[in-house]
C-alpha cells in the first residue's frame, strides 16, 4: 500500500536580506512567490534554520562579500 508523501514545511519571508542571509548560510531557497503585491522567498523549515533566525537576530555573521552578491542576485531574480 502506498503512503502519501508528507507535505513539506516551508519557512516564508518577504524579508530580502533574511533571505539573503539564509542562502548564505547554505539553506535552499525552494520557491520565489508574489503574494499580496510582495516578493515572497520560501524555504523549507528545520531546526538548523530556526537556529540561523536567531542568529540573524542577534547579529549573527555571514561573509559579506557572499551577503552582498545574493542580495544583488535575489533582487534581480524578482524583477
């Protein structure tokens, strides 16, 4: 008998240097939606990046050339 496929669960931000700093901090982006006249990024959640939003609120680091170049990169993909 087949099992259904959980769904996976995703982490969503319109925040553009959030998101930024979660692909440099290596996680996927999965998906770029438009939602209520915004840019949405989507990740799937785990504990590893609920770790990295804390730490982006405590002013966690990432290389800034890396931060600079993704952020750069992420606006142009949503134009």
């Amino acid at each position: 008998m087949n099992q259904p496929i959980p769904a996976r669960v995703s982490f969503e931000t319109s925040d553009l240097m959030l998101a930024s700093f979660l692909r440099c901090r290596s996680f996927m982006l999965r998906g770029i939606k438009r939602q209520n006249g915004k840019t949405v990024f989507v990740f799937d959640d785990s504990a590893p990046l609920r770790q990295s939003l804390l730490d982006y609120a405590n002013d966690g680091t990432v290389a800034v050339r890396s931060f600079c170049s993704t952020m750069r990169d992420l606006k142009a993909i949503t134009r």
